[in-house]
C-alpha cells in the first residue's frame, strides 16, 4: 500500500477517493469527533465513517459536559461535526464490514478507504429487558445513568428494575435525588447484605415480577405487576445489558478481557486504535470525548514516527548520491 506523507505546502485539505488518509475514524460519537478535531487541526488526512445511529439518540438533552450541560445529543453533534468541518476532514455516510490489514476500510456498499492508521469508535447498544413500555420510553421516563438524568426527576417517586446485577448499586445511588425510590426485585436475586443495604438506605423494596409500564397522556405513570398491583412512579431507572460493537476490532485479533470488553493501551495495537463505549461501558460523553483526545495525541505522535524515520531515509539516499565517492559518476 502506498503510504501518504506527512508533507504540506498549504492548509490542510482533503485526501480523494485514490489516496491513503492519514487516520480513518470510524464513529461519529463524542471520541470520534475530538479524535478528529485534533487529528485535523494537526494537518493530517482524515475521514470520519459514520452510520448515524448514535447510542445516545433517544434522550432530549445531554448532561455533565462542561458548557454544553442541557444541549440535546443531536445539537451536540451537529456542532461538533461543524466544527470538525473546518479542518478540511471528511465525512463518510456508512457501515464499515471490515477492516483489512494495511489498512484498506471496507464499507457496505460503498467505497474502500485507504488508511495509514485506524481508530474505531462504534460505541454500544444498549439491550433492555422485555418489558412492555420499556423501549418505547426509553431515554424518555425509562432511564439509565442516575448522573445524566437523575437531577431532571429529581424528589419525585421513582423505581429501579431489578434487571440487571447492577440495579442494586443503581438504587442506592438514587437515593441521593429522592426520598422516595421502590426497587421492583421482579427477577433479580437478592442477597441479605443486598436487603440490608436497601433497607439502611431507605428504600422499600417490592416483590413481584413486572407486567408492564403504565403510560397516559405520554407520560409513565406506574409500575404494574403480574399480580395486578400498580405502583406508581414518575420514572424508572434501570442498568441495560451493555454490547459493544466490537466486531471490526476482535477480526483484527483483538483480545476481550473476562469482563467481555476489548483490551486497549495507551499505544493502540498494530496501527489501530478504539476510544469511547466501544472499550468502556463507563465512558459518559465528556469522557469519551477526552479518551477520543488522548487517542489522537497518540495517533499523531505514531504517525511522526513514522514520517520522521520516512524523512532519515530519503535524507541518507540523498546524502550517498551527492557525497565523494557516494556513486554521482564522477
């Protein structure tokens, strides 16, 4: 493959279809983006890949990010993509299958991009228990982290589903927002320490499988359950089953840990690199966005490397052409 050089004579601008980019991204989130916004600021060729489904995309606002509290996950991205923009990066609408060694990025499709290196930010899905009403709030009343949504439901009647190991750590930390907060055991297992901690944190803790959410006038209203009791609540918390979109990653050899997630260095592995909800389910925005930053920095510095190692050897050839002796025919 031919590898591009670092190597300008203006701004910075885009590589064309024939070309090898500096750095393809692939993933549009928050890591994506900043990985973007410092890879193009320091003049490099890249192309951003991205399906336009981001994880966050249900919820109405975006919370904890430092002067972007309250903007919707929409808005977020749309600035960011704008401002990425004006470093001469560009964007691929698509699905990469595949990712060749050397490496050629294959899309669904479409077209094979050429890249010197890799970064892969795809992110994860979130998979919910089935629950009538649950999906179809998600993100809505039916909600996840208590940092990004708790204070807006903040001292009203809540419920934790016990859907998940985690929902027992989920409720306890609820319990900073409001005073009135009900874990639905529903399926869960629940050890006596578990029972313990509830109780000594305040929080009354119902038997019973769920039947389903009860919704009126598009707003949740109650918990129901099999038996035919109704509970009401304003809104449900619950830990979904985290999947990362990892595939690109684990073709390319890529080990998972015994938690199911990739495992990643500072140094990326064989020219690629994977930031944000792809390799951390504990990643918020503003926290992919940073590991996004520290990817970049390292892509750069690879990348320098290489062009500096690139510019020894021609400097050499040049050198034993025009020194004495250096084989010039003279």
């Amino acid at each position: 493959m031919t590898k591009a050089t670092n190597e300008r004579t203006g701004g910075a601008r885009r590589a064309t279809d024939d070309e090898t980019y500096d750095v393809v991204v692939v993933g549009a989130g928050a890591a994506g983006l900043n990985a973007a916004l410092l890879l193009g600021r320091a003049r490099r060729r890249v192309a951003v890949v991205d399906a336009g489904e981001p994880r966050n995309a249900p919820a109405s606002h975006t919370h904890g990010f430092l002067s972007r509290d309250g903007l919707s996950p929409a808005t977020l991205l749309d600035l960011g993509r704008a401002e990425v923009a004006r470093y001469g990066v560009r964007f691929v609408r698509g699905r990469v299958e595949q990712i060749d060694p050397g490496f050629h990025v294959r899309m669904t499709g479409g077209p094979v991009l050429r890249a010197r290196r890799v970064m892969v930010a795809t992110g994860l899905r979130d998979d919910l228990p089935d629950i009538p009403g649950v999906r179809e709030r998600w993100g809505r009343d039916v909600l996840h982290c208590p940092y990004c949504h708790a204070y807006e439901v903040r001292d009203q009647p809540l419920a934790v589903l016990g859907t998940h190991p985690n929902a027992v750590h989920q409720a306890l930390l609820l319990r900073g927002w409001s005073d009135d907060v009900v874990f639905f055991r529903h399926t869960l297992d629940l050890t006596p320490k578990d029972r313990e901690r509830l109780e000594a944190r305040g929080l009354r803790v119902v038997e019973g499988e769920i039947r389903n959410l009860v919704v009126d006038g598009d707003r949740l209203r109650a918990v129901e359950l099999a038996d035919g009791r109704v509970v009401p609540r304003a809104a449900v918390f619950l830990p979904p089953r985290m999947v990362p979109y990892d595939e690109l990653l684990t073709r390319l050899g890529c080990a998972r840990d015994d938690g199911g997630w990739v495992v990643t260095d500072r140094t990326g592995v064989s020219g690629v690199w994977a930031a944000g909800n792809v390799v951390d389910p504990r990643a918020q925005v503003i926290t992919a966005a940073g590991m996004g930053s520290a990817a970049a920095l390292a892509i750069n510095a690879d990348l320098l490397d290489e062009d500096v190692d690139h510019a020894v050897e021609r400097h050499r050839a040049a050198t034993a052409v025009t020194s004495p002796g250096g084989g010039d025919g003279r």
